[in-house]
C-alpha cells in the first residue's frame, strides 16, 4: 500500500483553560469522528500542540482526496456536530481564507 504524508497547522484560541478542554477531548475521540477518518482514506493521523499551535501529520492512502473528505464530512451529521465543537476551541489563522482551520504546510527543506 503505497501512502502520502500531509502536514498541517492550526490554532487554538490563546486560553489554558479551553486548550486543556480541547487537549481532553482528543483523549476520547468520538468513535463516529475515528471511523469517518478512517472511510475517507487516512491511514493515520497525529496532532501535536504547542502553546496555542496544533500540527498534524496525515498519512494518506493514494488517492486520498481533501475535497472528497470535505463532501463526506459535510454530509456526516455527527462530523458537523465534532466540528462545530472543536471550533469553539479553535482561531481562524490569518492567512486562512474563509472557511479554513486546518492549512497545509510547505516543505522549504528535506536532508
């Protein structure tokens, strides 16, 4: 099984309290959100933090599609409610476009 890995940032809004809440609730995974993940093609997933600063490495099947995940997640309604909830924990970053959390990351260097 060929793979692609994804590296991306978030933020979170700059407040212990809530950044310990969001911290909690990625303990306890909803079982609905670890299988939508899982149906669109990702292999595996981990997020690091930071202070305020999420990172994520997405192994991705080939073929994975970030458009295709968009539309099964849009049409998943407990994805919508995990969303609408990490939201309430998260920050547009500037440069994201309307809509956006999650950015890709640029790769400027590999040894």
């Amino acid at each position: 099984m060929e793979t692609k890995t994804h590296y991306l940032f978030c933020d979170l809004k700059d407040d212990d309290h809530l950044i310990a809440e969001y911290k909690a609730y990625h303990q306890n995974v909803w079982p609905e959100i670890l299988k939508s993940i899982k149906d669109s093609g990702i292999v595996n997933m981990e997020i690091y933090n930071k202070g305020n600063r999420l990172f994520m490495v997405m192994e991705v099947m080939n073929g994975f599609s970030f458009e295709r995940k968009a539309d099964m997640d849009a049409n998943n309604p407990k994805v919508q409610e995990w969303e609408i909830l990490m939201w309430s924990y998260q920050q547009k970053v500037p440069m994201a476009k309307e809509g956006e959390k999650w950015l890709l990351l640029d790769r400027i260097f590999k040894l």
